[in-house]
C-alpha cells in the first residue's frame, strides 16, 4: 500500500475504532499554541500598522486542528459528555474530508456562525494549499472571499490596486475573528454534548484569552 494510502487509512482507524494504547485531549495542546501566535500577531501588528501580521498565517490552520481534537474527543467520549457515543457518527468524523461539513450536518449552527465557518474554512484552503497567482478580481481579492474584504477583516490599503492575495491575508484583524468563530463553534458543541459546566468553563477560557491579548496590546503606547 502507498504510503499516503496507509497514512489515511490510519488515522481514520483510529477515530473509528477502540484500540489499545493511551490517549487524552489535545485540542487544548492547538489552543494553546494559537493562544501563542495570536500574543505574538497582536505585538507584530502593533509594531507595524495595527494589523499587519505574517502569525495569522500560522495561528488560522492551529484553529482548525483544536476545533478538529475536540470533535474527536467529544464524539469519543472522553470529555465527561452527557451523550452517548455513536459508532455511526465516529464513522462520519473518520471518513468526512470537511470538519466544518460535519458540524453543519451534525449540530445547529445558527446562520451568521454558519456562514463564518464556512468562509473560514476557505480562508484555511487558500492559506494551507496557497494559489497565489492573480485572480483578476478587483483588489486583488477573490471574488468568492469579498465578504471578507467589506468587512474590513482583510490586510487592505482599500483600492482596487491592492496588495497581493496572500498579504492580504496577514491581518491581525482575520486572526482575531477566526479566533471568534471557532470560540462560538467550540461552546456550541460543549454545549450540545452536555459537558459538565466547570469542565466546558475550563476549556471555554482558553479560546476566550485572545480577548485578554488584544486589549493588553492596546493598552501599550505606539511604535
């Protein structure tokens, strides 16, 4: 078997099936490490303009790999849940090559935190699987990913002679609503497993500390 055969076929073994060995949460590993590079975007886009930031290149995809751990654990059991595990839905977490697909399919995500989600899943396609020639597009931003642009949350001198797509996407801002996002998406599946409230207040604080980040950083004088 090819390797890359072999590598999917185990990881996906390991989220459908029991098998011996240890384990434990690691999504609080990846929050921690976003925790990280967002301290050192909020100091990066300080030094700069107030939002310029090469981390959130880094800190976007960790989101994604916590909000991924957690799935896992919560779905597995291991987080003192008061559902019961479903082989079925372990099956699908396995198998899905969308972790955001899954959580449309399996939880109620209000609108606004749907539509996030699935443009911040985009954001972690252009960011981790770089296309990076000109799209032709006004500014230099995708037309697919305009919303962002509208609202502000893009690294933007705001004409249509913009800078490059990529640079475009080291906002300390991006981060901060990433950050956001996956914050809203990880108390709504706490929530919907019925974790115990000391446990889901314990691990809420971790995606909640960017908060504390951005407003010591403003506190600070300028460069």
């Amino acid at each position: 078997m090819p390797i890359h055969q072999e590598g999917r076929a185990s990881r996906e073994s390991r989220i459908r099936e029991h098998k011996g060995g240890v384990w434990g949460s690691s999504s609080q590993d990846f929050v921690h490490l976003a925790n990280t590079l967002f301290e050192l975007s909020a100091s990066d886009a300080h030094s700069v303009d107030g939002n310029c930031s090469m981390y959130a290149l880094a800190g976007i995809p960790m989101l994604f790999s916590a909000l991924r751990c957690l799935l896992i654990e919560l779905n597995a059991g291991t987080m003192y849940t008061g559902t019961l595990v479903s082989p079925e839905v372990q099956q699908e977490l396995a198998a899905t090559g969308s972790d955001v697909r899954f959580i449309l399919q399996h939880y109620s995500v209000p609108l606004d935190l749907r539509n996030r989600l699935q443009l911040l899943e985009q954001i972690r396609h252009e960011i981790l699987h770089p296309s990076h020639r000109p799209s032709g597009d006004a500014g230099n931003t995708p037309v697919y990913l305009r919303q962002l642009r509208d609202e502000h949350l893009l690294q933007s001198t705001g004409k249509d002679t913009d800078y490059i797509w990529l640079e475009q996407l080291k906002s300390h801002r991006l981060f901060r609503w990433a950050f956001e996002t996956v914050r809203e998406t990880a108390e709504l599946l706490l929530q919907t497993h019925e974790v115990q409230p000391f446990i889901t207040s314990l691990l809420l604080a971790s995606y909640a500390q960017y908060e504390a980040t951005d407003v010591t950083q403003q506190s600070k004088p300028g460069p």
